[in-house]
C-alpha cells in the first residue's frame, strides 16, 4: 500500500507552494499518496500589505496568539509523514502556522507521527523554528527533520526587497537596481534533492540521521551575524509586543516600532557587529558553536 503523506502549509505569494511542490514532487513520483492542504484563515490577511496592515500583526505573531482557521478537512486520520512548511512572521511562527498549531485535529494528527518541517524566510528564522521545534516536541509528534530556507543577499538589502515585495505583491528587481525578492529560484527547485532523500528514508521506514543527512546537502545554514542579531531583538520584539497589545490606541506605538526597527536594522546591528567583532566573538568560538548545534537539530 503507497505511503501516506500530509503537506500542509499556508502561503500569500505562492513562493511557500512552489517550495512543497518542489520537496514533494519526488515523493509522489516514488508512489507516496501526497495530500496537499493549505492552511485557510478564517479572515484571510490581504497580500499585498499595506504598511499599517503589515506591522500591526506584530504583536500577535510575538505572543503567539492564534487566530481563527477553517477547520482542516483531512482525508486521513494517520498518515506516515506530515510536512509542515511554515514562516516567519517577526522573528516568530506566522499566525496561520502557530493556529494550526493549535488546532486540535491537527495535534491529534501529528501526534507519534514523523514530521518534516521546512521553512522560507527572508533570512530571520531561528527564533521562529526554535518556537515551532518546541510546540511538536509538547504535542509529542516524531520531528524528523528541518529544512530552513531564505534569501541569501545581504541583511539590508533584503530588508529593502522585501518591504517591495510584500507592499506591492511583485516579486520583482525593485526599480530593476536591487535583486529579486524572496527565497532563489535554484533554492526552490533544489528542495527536490531533500525530497529524494526523504523519498528513500520513507520507503525504508528509517527516519533516525535524517537530519544529519539533510544537513550534510545543506539544508540548513546558520549564518553568525543573523545568529547574533536575532538573539538581541527576540527580547526587544517581546516588549515591544507587550506594550503595543497594552494600549488602547496602538497605532502611534505600532508606528514608533516601526521606526525603532529600522533604525535598529540600519545603525543598531552594524554597531552591535563591529563591538562583537572586536571584543566577543573571538573569544567565544566554542560557545556560538553550540548555539549553531543547537538550531541544527531537530531534538534538542
Ligand atoms: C508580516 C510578515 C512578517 C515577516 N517577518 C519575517 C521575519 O521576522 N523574518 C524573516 O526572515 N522573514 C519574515 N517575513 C517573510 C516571510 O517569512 C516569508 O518569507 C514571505 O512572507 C513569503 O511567504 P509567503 O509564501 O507566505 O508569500 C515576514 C513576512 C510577513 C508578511
């Protein structure tokens, strides 16, 4: 009897559907039944963004609040592997991911059941699949391996792109200077090599080393100053958080974040960099080593 998977995901341009449509499409050609099923929110957020639209689900994506989704219809109660493909959302789970989180058919279905997980980003992640790795961990599913994908030009630069892509829906070279927003065309499709490798673990039903496997054809990349830069904000990001949910009127709060977070970006990190450069990051090179290991593994 073919092998049963789920691939679950939501996305808003579509690059999330071409990503598990490329990592599955070997698993379907070796046999496996694919059910695909995008994650539907009950008020769908509108793509594109507008700028107030865009900051103000901050702060749910921080608290990890959960908003309403149309109840999954799954043709399967057990399947043999789930893929989660999820993003973040400022430096956290994206809402729609963190609800199905939450949903209850869906616990149940992961539960003693191999999950893969696989993420886009524009570079940030870390702090997100760390929230992720630990919500299957509680709701006792087999995480068997993580794939984490992002855009590969430099920190500010796709800070720039990606504000173009998400405010207009083009993904696009902005004013056809800057490079293509997202997620490289050759990372999408190279996603395939990591579904054949799933494609032969799920055949022979040996998940254990998966993921020493899937690091081995770098299927996940630290990088040290994202590292670095995403571990000061995680902190700041939650008081921002806590402040913004606390007001009444929050759009002059959503606002000054706003400007916080480019300043931050743009003077606050390169600052940060040079100081660690200098004075932390030579001495520390066992230290960043176990944190790098740490985001590497799936049980942790
Ligand atoms: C509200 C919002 C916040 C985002 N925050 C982050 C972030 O913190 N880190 C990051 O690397 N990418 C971030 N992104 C980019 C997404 O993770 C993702 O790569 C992009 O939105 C494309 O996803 P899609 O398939 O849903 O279109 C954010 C996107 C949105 C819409």
């Amino acid at each position: 009897m073919s092998k049963k998977i789920l691939a679950i995901y939501y996305t808003q341009s579509g690059q999330l559907a071409d990503i598990m449509t490329a990592f599955t499409a070997p698993l379907a050609h070796a046999g496996a039944a694919v059910e695909t099923v995008q994650i539907k929110p009950v008020e769908d957020f509108k793509f594109p963004w507008t700028g107030s639209r865009f900051f103000s689900v901050m702060p749910d994506c921080v608290l990890g609040v959960p908003r309403p989704i149309e109840e999954p219809d799954f043709k399967q109660t057990k399947y043999d592997l789930v893929i989660l493909g999820y993003q973040p959302w400022f430096l956290s789970p994206s809402i729609p991911c963190n609800a199905l989180l939450h949903n209850q058919t869906f616990q149940q279905l992961v539960k003693d059941t191999p999950v893969i997980t696989i993420s886009e980003a524009r570079n940030m992640w870390l702090n997100a699949w760390v929230r992720v790795r630990k919500m299957l961990k509680d709701l006792g599913a087999t995480h068997v391996g993580n794939i984490a994908l992002f855009d590969r030009h430099p920190n500010p630069i796709s800070f720039i792109t990606i504000f173009y892509w998400m405010l207009t829906g083009k993904k696009e070279k902005y004013l056809n200077i800057f490079p293509k927003p997202g997620v490289d065309a050759a990372d999408i499709a190279g996603t395939a090599k990591f579904g054949q490798i799933v494609a032969s673990r799920l055949a022979a039903g040996r998940w254990e080393g998966l993921q020493d496997e899937l690091l081995a054809e770098k299927a996940v990349e630290i990088k040290y100053p994202l590292m670095f830069i995403e571990a000061r904000a995680k902190p700041i990001f939650r008081a921002w958080a806590k402040i913004i949910s606390s007001r009444k009127n929050q759009a002059p709060w959503i606002a000054a974040f706003k400007y916080y977070l480019f300043a931050a970006l743009f003077l606050g990190a390169p600052i940060l960099l040079t100081l660690d450069a200098i004075f932390l990051r030579p001495f520390s090179s066992r230290r960043i080593a176990k944190k790098k290991l740490s985001y590497l593994q799936v049980n942790y």
